[in-house]
C-alpha cells in the first residue's frame, strides 16, 4: 500500500533523529551533555507546586470529562486577566482566546485557518517548525536567511520584498532556536511594514496575517524587554494572532496547556479546527491552571526562580564559549537574552578529525562534539538554514549549571585535536 504524497515528501524532525542517536549512545553507556532539546528536566525544573497540586485535586474532583472546544471557561478568563496585567493586552474570554493541549495545535490551527494551499507565507530561517507546516499545507514557504549581527531576528527591510500577496508572515520571539529578540525599534519597524502592505490591498483580497509566537515571554533576562505587535501599534489587532501557553514559562511541557488570543473571527475558525482535531488541553490540567495563574504571588515566585536558574545555566554557558574564543578558538556565542536556549557558534568547517574524517557539514561538527566531547548541539540547518553555516542552538533546560561548567573542557580538548 502507498502512501499520501504528503506523507511521502513530509521530512522528519531534525531535532529527534538527534536525539534517536543520542540515546543510542546513552545506552551503550556514553555520558552525553544533552543540550538538544527544547525542554526541562523535571528533576532539576519542577513544576510550580500549586500547579502540580492543583492538578492531582481536579483529577480527585472528578474533572476528567469532555473540556469545551475552546477550553474551560474559568481558564479563558484567567488568561485574559493574565494577559492584561502582564502585557496590556485586552482580549475577551468569551470569543478571543482559546486553550489547545499546547502551542503545536496553535500554531497548526493558525496556517489552516488562514492559509489556502499556494498561499505565500513569510517566515524567517532559522525559526521553528514553519518549513514543515507550509509541507502541510503545501504552502509557498518564503525562507528568509537572517545575519548573525542582527542576532538572527528579521528585519522590516529584509521582509518587505517578499511580503506581497502573503497571506501569513510567521514571527517568533524570543526565538527559537536563538534565544535571541526583536528591540522595540526592529518589531515597530516591520509592524508598521504589515500596516502598509495591509493598506496596499484591495477589497475582497486576504489580508496579510501575523502569527505571534511568545511563548518564551516571561524568560527574558537583563535589561533585555519583551514586545508585542498588538501593544506597539493597536491597529493590528484585527491581523494579530497570538500563541501563548504555560509550557515554557512554568516548565511545564508535559502538562500540554497552551493558549492562543486574537481576532473573534480568526479564533472562532481555530475553535472549530482543533476541535475536529480532539486537539485539547486534558481538563483538570485546564482547571488547575486556571486556579495558578489567578495566584500571582505563586506566579511570579516561580517565574523568579526560573528565571534565575535558566540564565545562570545560559551564563555560564556563554562565558565559557566567550573564554573559548578568547584563546584563539574559532567559536562564537550571542549573549542570552530570552528563553531557554544560546546561539553558538563552532567553525570549524572543514577541518579534519584525528581520524581522517573531514568535517564538511554542521551536522559533522555536532556528531564530532557528541563523540568526542560528550556534549550535543542542534545546528541551525535543522531550522531550515543551510548546513554550511557553523551556528547550534544549545538548550540547558534538561542540563544543571554545574554540569554545563564540565562540559567547556572537553569541547576545548575536542576541538584541539582537528588540524
């Protein structure tokens, strides 16, 4: 039996061919710094206690049924207060916001209520997952390549030649992979860039849509500041679709509740998706998250705590590669400013291991670091750049500070062995 087309031309997930090898290692018995995945060991980052208790008191409660298509109600409303005390933002529970068992079903539900297979949409590279949902859709995915000296974020002036006739431009900060973000200047820029093209348009035609992934918000860290399109320029607000959720800032992958915010319209045909899709947040875990986030001395406890531990973790990772560099190794790091991950970089294209092996592509640096240093990285080509760029993402939430300090000798001892 064939498969779809769409299923045979659909690529795999980078990110966990990674880690297939990287467990494979483990069970041979190798000691692997595992800084590939976009997650948190629960272990060392713990859910919020109310949370988990809150939890285990619904399940107790018999909150185990059905929850509403658009998720629990006293949810909805607890994100619209969140929402307003922690950006600003007004958005009606009753029509403008919407629960999904995470950001994935978010992000899905936004490329299919707005995108018509052929539809442009824009999106900048490295970024998460778009390449694949335009596969899905068989949309027509714009990839733009970003620069290390704007920090990988995009720019007004670098999308402006492609935003004609899209109908979705896909923005994301902080970004993964980079942990990197927009300055209040760069996103007012290509904000009012979506105004005119918007204005450009005739009557009858689509919209140009703005997909706005902040699910990393609340982990920024230093002087370094969160922006939003909708609080920069309120007449996007009818273009703006948000995705948001509980998985990143309070740990909480596992959980499996995100939320989305923006037009009625738009929010009302992503209501209708992921309730064909059974796309939910399990109920009690809706019901208890409703109860933490009313709670904001519980909120912002935990979020101070996170925050702390995840930006040691990203410090002591980047001062080890700014150390690196600064003995003449040819590495790179940007400063951490959000999330959970750290930009490196590892040049060394083209070097030869002591076995004869030459290091053509980013891939073969990352599997030479995980062999020969214990550490593994995802390179950016798993993000759609090319894999003749030398840049990894490394995410230190399944990692503690301590063992990110062990892993900067090995990868100078690794690294002294090409010629």
């Amino acid at each position: 039996m064939s498969a779809s087309l769409l299923a045979q031309n659909l690529r795999g997930s980078e990110i966990i061919k990674i880690a297939a090898e990287i467990n494979e290692l483990k069970r041979r018995g190798e000691n692997i710094a595992n800084l590939t995945i976009g997650d948190f060991d629960s272990n060392i980052y713990p859910i919020p206690a109310k949370l988990k208790q809150g939890i285990v008191e619904a399940y107790n409660e018999n909150q185990t049924n059905y929850p509403p298509a658009d998720g629990v109600l006293d949810l909805r409303q607890s994100v619209s207060k969140f929402l307003s005390e922690r950006y600003g933002l007004e958005y009606a529970a009753a029509n403008e916001i919407i629960i999904s068992g995470g950001s994935r079903p978010l992000i899905y539900s936004i490329y299919l209520a707005i995108v018509d297979p052929g539809d442009k949409v824009v999106f900048p590279t490295p970024s998460w997952n778009n390449n694949h949902y335009c596969d899905l859709l068989t949309a027509d995915g714009v990839m733009l390549a970003t620069l290390p000296e704007n920090n990988f974020m995009p720019t007004a002036d670098e999308l402006r030649p492609h935003i004609k006739g899209a109908a979705l431009l896909a923005l994301c900060s902080p970004l993964n992979p980079t942990g990197t973000m927009f300055s209040k200047e760069a996103l007012e820029e290509i904000c009012d860039m979506v105004i005119e093209e918007n204005k450009s348009r005739s009557e009858g035609e689509k919209p140009l849509y703005l997909l706005y992934d902040q699910i990393y918000s609340q982990l920024t860290f230093g002087e370094h500041k969160h922006y939003n399109p909708v609080s920069l320029r309120p007449k996007l607000r009818d273009y703006t679709i948000f995705v948001d959720g509980g998985s990143k800032c309070f740990a909480a992958t596992g959980v499996r509740v995100g939320w989305g915010f923006g037009p009625a319209a738009v929010i009302n045909s992503m209501k209708t998706i992921v309730g064909h899709m059974g796309a939910w947040a399990p109920k009690a875990e809706q019901v208890s998250m409703a109860r933490f986030l009313a709670d904001n001395t519980a909120v912002d406890s935990y979020l101070a705590d996170i925050k702390g531990n995840v930006q040691a973790s990203l410090t002591s990772l980047y001062q080890g590669f700014q150390q690196l560099k600064s003995e003449g190794f040819s590495v790179d790091a940007i400063e951490p400013m959000g999330a959970i991950y750290l930009t490196i970089k590892v040049d060394y294209l083209g070097k030869t291991t002591p076995d004869g092996k030459v290091l053509e592509t980013a891939t073969d640096i990352n599997f030479y670091l995980i062999t020969n240093a214990g550490i593994a990285l995802v390179p950016f080509s798993a993000f759609g750049t090319g894999e003749d760029e030398a840049w990894f993402r490394a995410s230190v939430g399944t990692i503690t500070n301590e063992d990110i300090k062990l892993t900067i000798p090995r990868i100078k001892a690794a690294l002294e062995k090409l010629s």
